[in-house]
C-alpha cells in the first residue's frame, strides 16, 4: 500500500499487494545472498544483498514479484512503512535499520 505523508510517499512493506515490482539483484535471484538492503527510490521498491560488487548494468537485477522474496525471507516485513528516499539495512545486530539514503538527505 502506498500512501503519503507530508508530501513523502511511503510504501508499507506488510500491505502491498503480492505482485508488487520489486527489483532484486541477482545475488538474491540466485539465492546466493540474502536480502540485506531495502530501497525506495522514485517510488520503486529494490531488495538487494548489499554488497556493493555489481556491474551499472540492467543485467545484475531482475523484477520479481514481492511476495516471491517474503516467502524465501520473511524478516523482510518487520521493515514495516518506508519513505520514498529511505533505506533499510540489516545490520550485524540482525535488526533492520532505517535512515535516509544519503543522497537523499542532502
């Protein structure tokens, strides 16, 4: 579910619908990470490893449907709402954090 607040979109990770695009890296595609990253940017949602070991190329990433990734990996909820602009990342402590992408908060 999208909604806004003070002008920010928010998307809430617990109610959107299950074919929501989502991008992935392929690391995660392939199983061969897990997701350790959460992006909203521009309005789109990326679930990545968050490694920082991938090529600028369309083809590191793929679009999957979100529901695919919170079967596989369902900690990815307790993320709950994140603002357009706002990172989640899952730290040594195995909590998800979240802040501005640093871009963003300039």
């Amino acid at each position: 579910m999208r909604s806004s607040v003070a002008g920010s979109e928010t998307l809430d990770l617990e109610k959107l619908p299950s074919n929501h695009k989502t991008y992935i890296c392929k690391h995660v595609f392939n199983t061969d990470r897990p997701v350790a990253y959460v992006v909203v940017e521009d309005g789109d949602l990326s679930l990545l490893c968050g490694c920082y070991d991938h090529e600028e190329s369309a083809r590191d990433y793929k679009v999957v449907g979100l529901a695919h990734l919170i079967k596989r990996q369902p900690d990815i909820l307790e993320i709950g709402e994140l603002f357009d602009g706002w990172q989640a990342e899952r730290l040594e402590d195995g909590c998800w954090h979240k802040s501005p992408i640093p871009e963003a908060a300039n």
